[in-house]
C-alpha cells in the first residue's frame, strides 16, 4: 500500500509457535486512523493456542497479542476522540461490518463479520497483526480512551482478561450486591474475575481442583471462601464463573449452584464439554457462555476497575523472553498475567 508504515515485531512462522524478530508493514494512517507507539502487552492463554494452531484456523506469519497499551503518535484528518499524546489501548477487535444488529447494539465482538487483531484479514484484504509489535495503526472506533493515572503496565491485560470476565457478570444479572459467585480457575482470567466481584459488592467463592491454592485464593486475592470442586457445598452459589480452558466435568459445579443459578463458561476447551442434562432440568440451572464485550462495554470496564482500582498480578517481561513466557504459560507457570515491555525491550537489533 502506497504510503504503508515500516513496523517491526516478534511474530511465529509455523505451529511450532516459536515467536522470532519479523519486519512488515503496517498500513498509513488514514482519515480515521490512530498511530500509537506500543508500551506494554499482555500475553493472553488464546496467544499460545493460535501461534500454536490448536484451534486449526491459524495462519502465517502470526504476530500476536491483544492486550496493547501506549501512547498516541498521530492522527488521521478526521479523527474526534483522540490527539497525540493520549493513552489508548486496543483488544481483540480492530473492525466489524458496523452494519449488522450486533454492530447496532454495540456488540461488534458478535458481529458474523469481525476482525480480530492478529490472524485475521482488513476489508482491503491486508492482513492484521498484533501488538508484540513496535506500533499499532487502528481505527478510532476500535481503541479505548485509557484513564489518567491508571497504570498502563498493570492495566494492559484488562482488554482481554478483564473484558471477558466482567461482561457476563454484568449481562447476566451477577453484579448485583450480596450475591454468592464462584470462580473456577485462578489463572489469568479467574483472578481478575475475583477482583471485580468483590467490587461488584458480592461474595465470592474461589474454586479448585488443588487444596494447595486455598492460601493464595483467600489471602492474596481476597476470596471469602475456598473450595476443592469435589467437595460438598451443594446449591450455595447464585452464580459460577468457569474460566478453565482443559476438558473437565461440569456436573459438580452444577451441583454448588441454588436452583435458578448460573454457570457461565469461559475457557475454550478443545474438546467438547458434556453437559448434565437433569442437573440442569431439576434445578432449572443456566449453562452459558460469553466471550469479550463489544467497544462501549470495554471502555466502561476500564473505567471501573480505574475507579475501584482493580489491576491484574502480572509479571513484566522483556521481548526477548516471549517464548520462555509462553512455555511457562502452558506449564500454568505463572501468576497470573505476563506484560512485555514493548517499549523498551522491543529492539531492532535483535
């Protein structure tokens, strides 16, 4: 494209995954364009499984990441909402068909024609890549004002892991003060999940399959309560909350939820979940699953976790450590969320 942008990243060439330097181009800014310099990445589980290709639609060269925070460096002719020199962050989404109902309700992440930031193709049929990279060129619509003195590095995973948590517990009704929620899973997404209901005003229950991480639940995320799945708590929650992404059974926390209540599946396992029919009939239970939220929805949830000060653990990283990072991060070896530091350890040279 003529006018196109020299951009450099760190990007996987085959399903072996291994991420290496990659120079490419990004398109110029356009009338609706944002051109940011990247800071800082998180590194999301659905990263290792894409450059990875355990999903089977994944193509290359694959420059992930979709946690991207930095700092604006110009503006299209007719851009509004942004100026040089703001914050801004980018999730998965970087365009939808804006024609449909989804699109209309602001709903672009169930759009039937989205497009994803990496491993996914622009209407003039360029490719997209992600933000392990140096700079970012994205339409306005698509970028989130961040809020003045909330971390950029702390904050980054929130456009994934913070988005896919707090848009079901606030399209499905559990939000609410005074409501008991579980949480399955305290990895990326479980953690964050634990946070926001506790801003939310409600109780929560920490579940595991390993009594081992009673003590981190209770103490460092400040869970009110710790539960092995296969122990006796039957019909105590309103709401579950299932970030695991492994096969596993949803019988027994089918079993913890009160009649009428909620179990909200998160975690994309690669083969399917069998789902108790009578738990569910008996028990008029809900099984139901969500994914990101669309572009109002996740700017609103930053904005409430800068409110309620609502920050992910995350350990930061240099570029060159990404593919030690993703190896850790299948080990579940890490607590809970990597960060690259882009900015400054995205070199050239390298």
């Amino acid at each position: 494209m003529a006018g196109s942008v020299k951009a450099f990243g760190w990007a996987a060439r085959d399903p072996s995954g291994v991420l290496s330097p990659f120079d490419f181009s990004r398109r110029p800014t356009l009338d609706r364009d944002i051109q940011f310099k990247v800071l800082y990445c998180g590194i999301c589980h659905s990263d290792l499984y894409a450059v990875k290709n355990h999903w089977g639609f994944s193509t290359y060269p694959m420059l992930p990441g979709h946690e991207v925070v930095g700092v604006v460096t110009e503006v299209g002719s007719k851009v509004q909402k942004f100026r040089v020199g703001d914050k801004v962050g980018v999730g998965c989404l970087v365009d939808s068909c804006r024609k449909c109902e989804q699109c209309a309700n602001n709903l672009e992440n169930y759009c039937p024609q989205p497009v994803f930031i990496y491993n996914s193709v622009l209407p003039d049929g360029t490719s997209t890549y992600g933000g392990y990279s140096d700079i970012m060129v994205v339409d306005e619509d698509f970028v989130i004002r961040w809020p003045e003195n909330f971390p950029l590095d702390k904050g980054a995973p929130l456009l994934c892991a913070g988005i896919t948590t707090y848009s079901p517990l606030r399209y499905y009704g559990l939000d609410k003060p005074g409501l008991h929620i579980g949480v399955v899973g305290l990895g990326g997404l479980g953690h964050v999940a634990v946070k926001f209901i506790k801003a939310f005003g409600s109780k929560v229950t920490a579940i595991s399959t390993s009594v081992g991480k009673k003590n981190e639940a209770l103490e460092s995320l400040g869970a009110d309560a710790f539960l092995v799945s296969r122990e006796a708590a039957a019909g105590t929650l309103d709401g579950i909350i299932d970030t695991v992404s492994a096969h596993h059974s949803i019988d027994p926390l089918l079993s913890l939820l009160k009649s009428q209540g909620k179990l909200i599946i998160l975690g994309g396992a690669e083969k399917p979940l069998e789902l108790p029919l009578f738990s569910i009939i008996m028990g008029r239970r809900t099984v139901a699953g969500s994914m990101v939220g669309g572009l109002k929805e996740t700017q609103e949830m930053i904005d409430f976790a800068a409110k309620h000060n609502i920050m992910p653990d995350v350990e930061m990283i240099s570029m060159d450590y990404v593919n030690t990072a993703m190896e850790r991060l299948e080990k579940g070896d890490v607590k809970y969320r990597f960060v690259i530091d882009v900015g400054k350890t995205l070199k050239k040279s390298e």
